[in-house]
C-alpha cells in the first residue's frame, strides 16, 4: 500500500518556558489545595496523610505558598501583555451567553486570550496576593493582633475557595469545552484550524510568521 503524504500546519501557542512556568502554578496550587484543605477542613484530614504525615504539611504548606506565588508573579510578567481587556474583549463579555451555548456567530473574535481566559486570570493573581498575605498572618501569627488573626482565617479560606472554583472552572475549559486546549500547554503547539476557530485575532497576527509550522504527515 503506497504511503500518503499530506501537510500538517502547527500553530506554535506556548514557549517552554511559558509551559514550565504554567506547570509550576499548576503543580503548586494543586499541592496548596490538598494541604489546606486537611488542613482547615477535617473531612479533608485524610489527605495530610497522602502528602507525608500532617507534621510534614503544616511545614512544608508555607513554603510552596511562596513558590506558588513566585511562579505566579513570573506568569504575571510574561503574560502581561496578553492579558490587557480591550474593546473587543468587552463586547466578547456581553455576548458570553452566546460563546456558553456554543453559537459562535456575533461571538467578536478572541486575541491570545479570550476575555473570559483573563479574568479568570487576575482572579487568581487577586487571591493568590490575598492568600499570601492572609498566610503570613497565619504563619507567624503572634506577631499581629487577635483581630487580624480572625481576619486573616476569613480571608484566606475565602480566597482559597475562590481560586479553587476558578482552578475547576479552568480545567473544565481546557479538558471538556474547547478541546485542544491541553495540547497547547503541554506540546506548545495547536492546530490551524483550532487557532483560527477559538482565537482568530491571535491567528492573523502569528499568521505568516515563524509561529506557523508545516510538518509532513504520513498515513
């Protein structure tokens, strides 16, 4: 049977570094979830025994939440750019509703990011400062008043409930919705038609450039 040949066009969406740093987050969050949740929430209790014993957690959870939010802060930076709300990523809001359903018509066309992609974003730089700063207070808690202390417990159980929703929120995107997403985060690379279909505005700027890749692809 004679092989076939036929182009594949890439579309190149996350540099390796860009990937490491997103692995980061993603790693140390995961961790600061399970840790704090056995360790604020007694249903949860188990899961210290999972990660070492509940002595080793309540050390080490301090610690990654400074890598975490380390990490996060080099995201921040590498990212900046991408995230700015335009116009259009206003008027991508407003037609949330339609984007939900799948009726992609009146739908403005999305840049690196969509606008829903961003806030997701600044949610969780937002909780992560307050998680920070909350957990200090924590950390070393005789160092601040009584009243900061209690302060600090709502804040940082309220920030870490948030991060966790938007985390969930994050995953069912990525993995069920819009499909390809993961291939991005982990090969660096997307397909043509799936960059022009979820992020056209992205597409037509990379378009022409190094970005775009042509592989040769056997049957």
């Amino acid at each position: 049977m004679a092989v076939r040949e036929r182009r594949r066009v890439l579309v190149r969406r996350y540099s390796l570094f860009e990937r490491v740093v997103h692995w980061a987050v993603a790693i140390t969050f995961v961790y600061l979830m399970l840790s704090g949740l056995a360790l604020f929430w007694p249903p949860f209790f188990w899961f210290a025994h999972v990660l070492g014993g509940p002595a080793l957690v309540r050390i080490v959870h301090p610690y990654v939440g400074i890598a975490f939010i380390v990490a996060l802060l080099v995201m921040l930076g590498i990212w900046a750019k991408d995230m700015v709300l335009d116009r259009l990523d206003i008027e991508w809001l407003k037609a949330v509703p339609r984007y939900a359903t799948g009726q992609e018509e009146g739908v403005p066309e999305s840049g690196r990011f969509n606008a829903g992609q961003k806030l997701l974003f600044y949610t969780q730089i937002v909780a992560g400062i307050l998680l920070l700063l909350s957990g200090i207070v924590l950390w070393f808690p005789m160092q601040f008043t009584a009243g900061l202390r209690q302060a600090s417990f709502i804040i940082h159980d309220l920030m870490a409930i948030i991060a966790i929703g938007a985390l969930i929120v994050h995953i069912y995107m990525g993995l069920f919705y819009i499909r390809g997403s993961l291939q991005g985060m982990v090969e660096g690379v997307v397909s043509r038609a799936w960059a022009r279909a979820h992020h056209g505005r992205w597409y037509r700027q990379v378009e022409g450039t190094s970005a775009v890749i042509t592989e040769e692809a056997h049957d």
